[in-house]
C-alpha cells in the first residue's frame, strides 16, 4: 500500500490551493483566511521546477515540429538525417535524458511523500476516484490540474435518441444549386481554396478568433485565474464540475447555488456563455451573481480545465451537456434557466434557445448577428471569397439565424443588425420598410435624449402598444411570427415598432470588454 501511495505521489497531479470548507476549523496562524495556497518543500519546489521547463520546451518543440513538419522532414530527408545509422545515436540520446528526468520525477514523489498535505489529498483523490459519491466531496477542498479530476457528470447518463458522438445539430449554410457538371467542376477548381482554409483555420485563424485558448496567455493568467476560482469557491460556495460531452471533450464549470436563500431570484439559473478571451473565474459570471441569482460559469473548450479547441460544433456540444446537466443534476427546469452571453458567447447562447425554446428567455451582452460581416471588415478585399469560404466552413458562427429559429451596416454595431433580424422575424407585419426606417433612426441615437427624441417624435402611446398586443395574444394562441399589425396604419405600426425595439433592447454605453454591472441585468420584458 506505502508502495502504491509512493507512485502516486509521482504521477500525481499539482496542487494549487487547499479551500478550507465553511464547518472546518481555521488552522494555526491562518485566521481570517478560508483557504490558503499550497506550500511545496523544497525537494518538491525545485524537481517540479525542472519538470516544468522540460515540458514547456517540449510543448513548444511539438508545436513547431507539427506545424512545420512538412518543411522539417524534407530538411532532415535531404541533410541524411533520416535513416538507420544517424537515428541510433538519437535514439540513445533520448533514452539518457528520459531516465534522467524518471530520477527527477521520483525526487519529487519522495519530496511529496514527506510532506502530509499532499499525501492526504492524493489519498482522498484516490478514494474519491473508487466511488465518486456524496461522502467524498471533500475532494472539492483542493484546487488541482482539473484533467485528474473524476467526472462529476456525463452526456450518457441522460437518454437522448437525437444524440450521438457525431454531436448535437447545427444550421448549416444552404447549399448553391449548380448543375451536375459544374458543381464536379466547381469542387475541382476549388480544391486549393479548401485546402488553404483548413490551413487557417487549424493554425492561426482559430487562435485569434479564440485566443483565451492559446496556452501562453492562459499561463499569463493563471495567477488572476487562480485567485477567482478560489473567490467563487470559498466566498460563495461555489461547486466546481467535471462534465463529459458527446465528443469526448471534458468541460471545467462552477456552479453556485442561491436557491437555499429563499429569494425569488436565486431560484432562476443564470448559465453564462463567456466571450472569445473570458473565463468563469473572471468573466461575466459576476454579474447575475452580484444580482443574487443561482449561476452555473463553463469555459469554452481548450479554455482552463476544459479540453478540446472551440470549434462551433465542440461549442454547441458543450453547451448541451452543460444545459443537460442544469437539468438532470442541479434540478432546474428550462423554465427557470436564463441563458445570458457575452460578445462570442452569443453563438452557444442564441443554439440553446433554438435547440431548447422552453428556456426562459435570453440575454445577450456585446453580441453580435453574424461572424462573416466582422471577419469580412477586417481582412483585404481581395481574400473575400477565401474568408467567406473559411467562416462560412469552419467558422459559422450565425448568431442571428439561429436566433429567430427558436443593410450590411447599422451603425457599425452587429448588435443593431441581430436586434432588426429578430424584431423582421417575429413582427413582419410591423417591421415592414417604414418599421425598419424608424427602428434605425433610433438605433442611429449618439444619446439618451436624442433617443427619448426620436421615440416621442413618432408619438408612441406604451399603453395603446401594449393593449394591441396583448390582444392579439389572448384571440390567438400561436407562436412565433405573429401577423400583427396586419390591418393597421402607418403609423400604428411605426409606434408598434419602435416600442418593441425599446422592450427587446436595452442601450448601456461603455466599452466592449467592460463587465456589465448587476444593476443593468434584467429580466426580459413579458406581456
């Protein structure tokens, strides 16, 4: 048993911080403090040193042997590297520095044995692991490489004939009819194009679009990331979760739950859908939560503990499990879910009201209509047609379209153009071309007053709105898109439609990446 515990002290995973829990005693010379980082001893310091540098050459030797492994073998093929006589003495080579860093790697376990913190943690990891139940949430005390950590929940443990490991479903682009000779011809002359994109995508393009996956910045953080784990852990109870989804990839959440308070708000589930470089420790998760409702945080896959890389369908097929798991593990309806986002985060939030229309409502925060309008602005005229095919391919990210299932310039703000997608969708009658003119020239407003301007300058009645609509919604009961509007006057359906935009936006003037405060989140409007 000593010898088991030994190795597992070797092979073991690093541990951060120790989260004191709220019935246990404050040690000696701690007071004040609900958790303290771990404080390895010095054989363990300076051996995981080593082992640290050693992996992060080797990360760094992997990615540029992948990337460039082309251009490398062709090298090393024409040098004479490759072949029998120039690999053995390599090989040899190899094997030296692999036995030298096993010595290191036992140096630490020893140094890990003497210390009694780690050794009741990988014991409780241990037991924790056989049966991963109720009595062993004390393992949620340590903060640890989350890629040790069991799973807390899985897509299979949910019985869902529509869901397999190819994923959940996604809108696609609609295919361009061609005829069977020139669509042959077209696949042909396009090859190259496909080839280049796949090229993009897989190497730089992802990594811009998402750069909080890229591992040097997540390292750069890793402090503030740390420091906000530990605050939602032990200031507000916070339960972290390991849940599986359909393609395999892991998903790091936290999950805090208000419904013990008694108030009305934390029986609503705020999950939050992070932006492109966000995170649940540091992110937007603070706003419901500084609201007082129930909040469930996850990180885009390749994001923190979660793994994988945030490709739209890895996207959509996190965000399942996570819903999945609202559902069939913290016990809350679709009914009491909100789901609120933040800038790319509108592309999961806009799949969960499509792929599950019970869901509450929807909030959506520096989002956007579509990816391709924003890649197209920012790229040289002459690759559009590359772009076009690269997002439309790889990237889909079609917040709007996915939006109204469940001019290319307004201001220069997408979130005007997802507002007008929506408001067409739902109201075509209102939203006709007088609808639309007046809705712009608000959306147009540099300010609040020249805003109240434009509204009492069409003279809306809010209480003659209001009865139009809600009449309408008790002599039928239909969904969405209503004929409203169908009979009415001009100007009827100018005051109907700019009072819609008011309800379904709320105008906040800061900066993007600037947190939305408590006091701007609302519920949705409702008849």
């Amino acid at each position: 048993m000593a010898g088991w515990m030994w190795l597992r002290c070797i092979l073991g995973p690093h541990l951060q911080r120790i989260h004191r829990a709220p019935d246990q005693p404050r040690p000696e010379g701690r007071a004040g403090r609900r958790g303290w980082n771990y404080q390895p001893r010095s054989l363990e310091k300076h051996t995981d040193s080593i082992l640290g540098w050693v992996s992060m050459f080797a990360s760094a030797i992997w990615s540029l042997s992948y990337y460039g492994s082309p251009l490398l073998l062709c090298y090393l093929y024409r040098k004479g590297y490759i072949c029998s006589s120039k690999l053995v003495p390599v090989s040899q080579y190899v094997g030296t520095v692999l036995v030298c860093l096993l010595g290191v790697a036992c140096l630490r376990g020893w140094g890990r044995w003497k210390n009694s913190e780690y050794l009741q943690f990988i014991t409780i990891l241990e037991e924790t692991k056989k049966d991963n139940t109720a009595p062993n949430k004390v393992m949620r005390c340590y903060d640890f490489d989350f890629s040790n950590w069991p799973s807390d929940f899985s897509w299979t443990e949910v019985s869902n004939p529509k869901l397999s490991k190819a994923g959940v479903s996604l809108l696609k682009p609609e295919p361009r009819l061609r005829g069977a000779a020139d669509s042959v011809l077209n696949s042909v002359r396009t090859v190259p194009c496909h080839i280049i994109s796949f090229l993009i995508v897989h190497s730089f393009g992802r990594r811009m679009l998402y750069p909080g996956s890229v591992g040097l910045l997540q390292k750069a953080m890793r402090p503030m990331l740390q420091q906000g784990q530990a605050r939602l852990i032990e200031e507000f109870d916070g339960q972290r979760n390991k849940l599986v989804a359909c393609d395999g990839n892991e998903i790091d959440t936290m999950f805090v739950d208000r419904r013990r308070d008694g108030g009305q708000k934390g029986q609503t589930l705020v999950i939050c859908c992070e932006g492109n470089a966000g995170f649940y420790e540091v992110g937007c998760m603070n706003t419901p939560l500084e609201g007082g409702y129930s909040v469930l945080g996850w990180n885009h896959p390749g994001f923190g503990g979660s793994t994988g890389v945030p490709f739209p369908q890895n996207e959509a097929n996190a965000m399942d499990v996570v819903i999945q798991f609202a559902m069939h593990k913290l016990g809350f309806e679709l009914k009491d879910i909100v789901v609120y986002a933040w800038s790319i985060g509108g592309f999961t939030a806009s799949w969960a009201v499509m792929s599950y229309p019970e869901i509450q409502s929807v909030v959506l925060d520096a989002s956007f209509d579509d990816l391709l309008p924003l890649a197209l602005k920012v790229m040289p005229d002459s690759w559009r047609p590359l772009v076009q095919h690269t997002v439309r391919q790889y990237m889909n990210l079609n917040n709007a379209e996915q939006l109204v299932k469940g001019p290319e310039d307004v201001m220069s703000n997408r979130g005007n153009d997802l507002l007008l997608k929506l408001l067409q969708f739902r109201y075509p009658k209102i939203m006709t071309d007088e609808g639309i003119r007046a809705v712009r020239q608000w959306l147009g407003s540099s300010n609040q007053i020249e805003e109240a301007s434009v509204y009492s300058g069409y003279e809306v009645d809010d209480d003659w709105c209001v009865s139009v609509l809600q009449s309408y919604q008790a002599d039928r009961d239909v969904v969405f898109p209503w004929s409203v509007g169908e009979d009415m006057t001009l100007e009827g359906r100018r005051q109907l439609a700019l009072f819609l935009a008011r309800k379904y936006m709320r105008n906040f003037e800061t900066t993007h990446c600037t947190p939305l405060p408590a006091s701007e989140f609302h519920p949705p409007w409702r008849l």
